[in-house]
C-alpha cells in the first residue's frame, strides 16, 4: 500500500458514513418533488378534500355557484399562504398546519351542519368541532382522512433542494397564481 493510502481511504469511508454523499447522488434531484408542485397538491386537496360546500354539492344538498367559489378561494388563498412559506425548510411545517386546521375547521362545519356563510361572515370560534364531538367515530375518522394520513405522507416525502432564486422565482408565481384565484373565487361569491 503506498503511504498515504490509508488515509484517502479513511477520507472516503467518511465522506460516504457522513450523509454528504446523498448531496451528490443524481437520483436525490429526480425522486423529490418539486417545492411548487407540493404547494399545488397541498391547496388542491385542502380546496377539494377538505371543503365541506363540495361535499354538500355531491350529496346533492349544495349550490354549484358556492360549491366554485369556496373552491376557488380556499385553493387560491392556501396557494398563495402556502407560496410565502415554499422554502424546503418551512414548507413541510406550514402545509401541516394549514392541513391540520382546515380538516379541524371542515369537521366542526360538517358535524354542527353551519352554513357555508358561516365560514366566511361567522365567528371563528364557531368553526371548530366541540370537543365532545371528538369522542364520535365520524369525526375521528374525518380527522384520520383529512389531515393524519397526508399530514404523514409529507413528512415521509423528499422535497427538492432548488437554487435561492429559482425558489425564490417559483414562490413569487406561486403567490400570484394564488392571489389570481383567491380574486376569481371572490368576485364569485
């Protein structure tokens, strides 16, 4: 062995024992979803899943009209609230908390049976489910399929590491896609 080998073999096993290497894996880039891609699934499922003017609509109790608003206006706003915090480093945070409230908020409009109205004009402290109702398996089970289960495909889900202005670009188009349908799903309503 000549001298000096020892040591770059040493200098490699630590760079591959480190977690470094991943850094450089070709795979890594490809597998992870892009941060502007979860930020479109996260406002798409809290604009269709947990959007109780959809549920009414398909149970045949709802109105087209608020069903499209409320659509347009949950997706939007959760866009563009979801584009501000789209870094890597707070996107998974902030899709959890905007998943965990809207399922709580979807849980207590659906089991006290408010008015779509209700969520926009009414008192916030209304929304939430009582506490009692936690005790009932619908709720538990709307809870577990609105918020645990994609709540824990995030956190088990890579999110792409992107340039500071290419992530910062693809915020910004974010936000305004956002904002655009947050204003069509209010000159809806």
């Amino acid at each position: 062995m000549p001298p000096g080998g020892d040591n770059r073999v040493m200098a490699l096993k630590l760079f591959r024992t480190t977690g470094y290497s991943t850094l450089l894996m070709p795979g890594e880039s490809r597998l992870a979803t892009h941060p502007a891609r979860l930020v479109a699934w996260a406002s798409l499922w809290l604009a269709l899943a947990c959007n109780v003017a959809v549920w009414r609509l398909l149970a045949g109790s709802g109105e087209l009209r608020v069903a499209l608003a409320s659509i347009l206006i949950i997706g939007g706003g959760s866009a563009a609230f979801l584009s501000v915090f789209g870094w890597r480093r707070t996107l998974k945070l902030a899709v959890t908390v905007a998943i965990l409230l809207a399922a709580l908020v979807a849980c207590g409009v659906w089991s006290q049976q408010l008015p779509i109205q209700q969520v926009w004009h009414g008192p916030s402290r209304a929304l939430l489910p009582a506490w009692a109702s936690f005790m009932r398996w619908q709720v538990l089970v709307l809870v577990l399929v609105l918020a645990v289960l994609p709540i824990v495909w995030l956190w088990n889900h890579p999110i792409r590491r992107l340039a500071g202005p290419t992530q910062l670009r693809s915020n910004l188009l974010g936000l305004l896609a956002g904002a655009l349908l947050l204003a069509a799903g209010t000159a809806l309503v």
